[in-house]
C-alpha cells in the first residue's frame, strides 16, 4: 500500500546505514512538495526549474542537461571497457565501476581514473554497506530499529557509513576551494551556493550536514541500481536473443552507427522503450520500496494506521497484478506495446515509487539505463557460452534487492 500524500521517508534501511543521521531528518531531503526535490534532482543539474519526468518530455539535442553533457563524455570514455577484447566477463564490477563514475563526474564534476585511491576507496564503502545491510544481521536491524541497542555485526555499517561521509566531505572542501557562484559546475557547486543563499535562514534545509547526506544517498541509491538492472537486461537478452535483435534493428533504423545515442531518439525506439520498462518490472529490483513514515493519523480503506507508522509500499504486489499484465512473472515486452505496436504507458509501473517522495534520481537513472544499453547494443552482440533457463533469468531476492545471478557473457564487436 502506498499513502502517498502522508508518507514521508521513513526509517528503515537509509536510516539504519547512518546512525548519526537519526535525530537530522531524511537523509535526501525533499522538503513538503517537489520545488526542494528538483534542486536535489540529478536530471535538472544546475537550475531550479521544476520538470516531471514524462514519457514525452526529456531535453533535446539542441538543449542538453548538464547532466546529458556529462553523460556523452562518460559514455565516450567507458565504452571500450565493456569489450574485454571479446572474451567472456562478469559485468558486475564493470557496470558498477562506470556508474559510480557516472555519479561523480555529476556530482563533483570529476570522472576518477578506476586506480586513484579515493575512487577505490569509495567503491570499497559502498560495497561494504550493501553486503552489511543485505545480510540476516543488517535486515533484522533495519526493520527493527531496538536493534540499535544491541551488539553485533549490523553495527559495521555505521561505522562504514561515516567512512563515507568524511570522504565526502574531504572532495566537498575541495570543491569550496574552486567554486565561482556564477559559474556553477555541477552538483555540489549548486547546494554550496543555496547554503550560502539561506544561512540566515533559521529554517533552511540546504546545510552542510544535509549536503553530506545527500550526496550518501545518492551514492547509495545509484551505484547498484542501474548496474543490477542492466545486469537482469543483458541476461534476459542471452537468454530471448530475439528481443536483443529487435532492439538493435530499431537501433540501427533511427539511430545508426555513425552517432551516438541520445535521450530523445527513444521517444522513436517503442521497442526499445517497451522492452526497457518490462525489464524494469521484471526484475523490479526494489520489491519492498524504501520506507516511508506516515506524518499523521489516516485512515485508509478502513484500516486505521498511526501517524509515525513506517509503510513499506509493497512494489512487488503491483509489478505482478495479473490484472495489470497478462503474464506477470513472464518477461513480455507485449506488456507495453499496443496494438500497432507502439509503446503504451502503464499506471502500474512503478519502479521508481510514487507520489511526493518518488525517487529524485528518476530521469538520472533512466537516461543512463537507455544510453548505456543503446550504446552496447549498437556497438556489440552479446554471446554466452551456457544456456540460461527461466529460473535462472527470474529474479533471486538478496537482502532487500532482486539482484541477477552471477554470470559471463562476451561483448563481441559488430
């Protein structure tokens, strides 16, 4: 269930990885509506202008982001490294190695080199989180928050988040050091410039503490997603080889070989767009959402729930309604084309939750998720030497995330 008008960010796993963060607020502060969310939001970089990602808005060639500019230099440099000279790989490392990247050349406005030790350092945190919190320990801690007071291994991740927050702070010093508040440059230039705009401000949410949160939760929430979904992409692929070969014949019709791929050419792609959004619902990586805490008494559908309740919107119950899709723990793209076969939104599509406290880094994440696998697909076939059954390819439920299995495949160049 989702209460969408009530919720606010709740305190389960976010909270449980910071325990300084406890007594400060959400750790992605996104104040009572969207304006404070599309400051913090990764796909309107650089100005305050509000902007709901549509199916048929995104911005154009001839009026890129900031972030669709850091994003073609990305693409540029790290497409070579998915080839591994044709030989079979674990995308894994890779995947989350570029998309941490990513992040940074956003937010910092830098791109580290794989071997620069703050890079290595920062990958090695958010990894030890992850496998913190994933495990029987971390669950148990994060829906039970009494579990604060009681030793064990679930602790590590406090203590490894706070790691995080001083390597964060170290890189926002050196931004401070260089920033013209007429130039802006990325990310935290913006935030710095809001903290100086409103420290007079007794009610500001723009502080240094929350720009060191902030930038937790973007780390956190965007160095697996992306990777673990185009992880379940590309194995879906090896295992229905068809639906890649239609991808890449629409790749080819609307984009070519010449360019690279941009955000609006899918609004062209309907294949693509289809296939990306049941990808999406298929693997839904996030079953159980991110909890939200309701902010007053409500009753709904004749349940009484208590303000400072903790909901955890059930994805997983939408993402397989057989009333919404036809064969709902089937991977069939059919679920987003017509007729006609163009693409067809479905309110039941959720991936990214819903209402006020939708993920901020939405168009961030589907940008990335269409380039990054346009870019593979017009570049490279995909082959693996075993062959997948369907089980293999569902799904598997690690800690709080629906993750791929482990598996090699080669990136043979076209």
């Amino acid at each position: 269930m989702y209460v969408a008008g009530l919720c606010g960010e709740g305190q389960g796993p976010p909270a449980a990885c910071i325990q300084t963060a406890v007594n400060a607020g959400p750790l992605l502060m996104t104040g009572t509506g969207r304006q404070t969310t599309q400051l913090l939001s990764l796909g309107g970089l650089g100005t305050e202008k509000k902007q709901n990602v549509q199916e048929s808005e995104s911005p154009t060639r001839s009026n890129p982001t900031s972030t669709d500019r850091k994003l073609t230099e990305h693409r540029k440099r790290s497409a070579g490294e998915f080839s591994h000279e044709g030989q079979p790989m674990n995308p894994t490392k890779c995947f989350t190695n570029a998309f941490v990247n990513l992040v940074c050349s956003v937010v910092f406005g830098e791109r580290f080199d794989y071997s620069d030790k703050r890079f290595t350092k920062l990958i090695s945190i958010v990894d030890e989180i992850f496998r913190t919190m994933s495990s029987t320990w971390g669950q148990i801690y994060s829906i039970f928050p009494p579990m604060r007071y009681i030793p064990g291994p679930h602790h590590k991740a406090a203590a490894v988040s706070e790691e995080l927050l001083v390597l964060m702070a170290e890189i926002v010093k050196s931004c401070q050091e260089t920033l013209d508040p007429e130039k802006p440059r990325h990310f935290v230039d913006c935030f710095l410039i809001r903290i100086e705009k409103e420290k007079n401000d007794p009610r500001t949410q723009f502080t240094m503490e929350s720009l060191l949160y902030a930038l937790h939760s973007v780390f956190m929430g965007a160095s697996d997603t992306v990777s673990t979904t185009l992880r379940h992409a590309l194995l879906i692929f090896l295992k229905y080889p068809e639906v890649e070969n239609k991808i890449r014949e629409e790749i080819d019709r609307v984009i070519g070989r010449d360019r690279l791929p941009e955000m609006d050419d899918r609004l062209n792609m309907p294949y693509t767009q289809a296939v990306m959004h049941e990808v999406q619902r298929f693997s839904d990586i996030a079953p159980l959402d991110l909890p939200h805490l309701v902010t007053k008494d409500v009753q709904f559908r004749g349940y009484f729930i208590p303000k400072g309740t903790d909901i955890y919107p059930l994805l997983c119950t939408v993402h397989r309604d057989p009333t919404q899709f036809a064969t709902p723990y089937k991977f069939n793209p059919n679920h987003f084309l017509d007729e006609n076969g163009q693409f067809k939104k479905n309110d039941a599509w959720m991936p990214f939750s819903a209402g006020k406290r939708i993920c901020p880094g939405e168009y961030m994440a589907r940008m990335e998720f269409f380039i990054t696998l346009t870019t593979i697909l017009q570049n490279f076939t995909l082959s693996s030497e075993k062959e997948f059954t369907e089980d293999e390819v569902a799904p598997k439920l690690t800690g709080f995330l629906n993750s791929p299995i482990q598996y090699e495949l080669c990136f043979i160049p076209r």
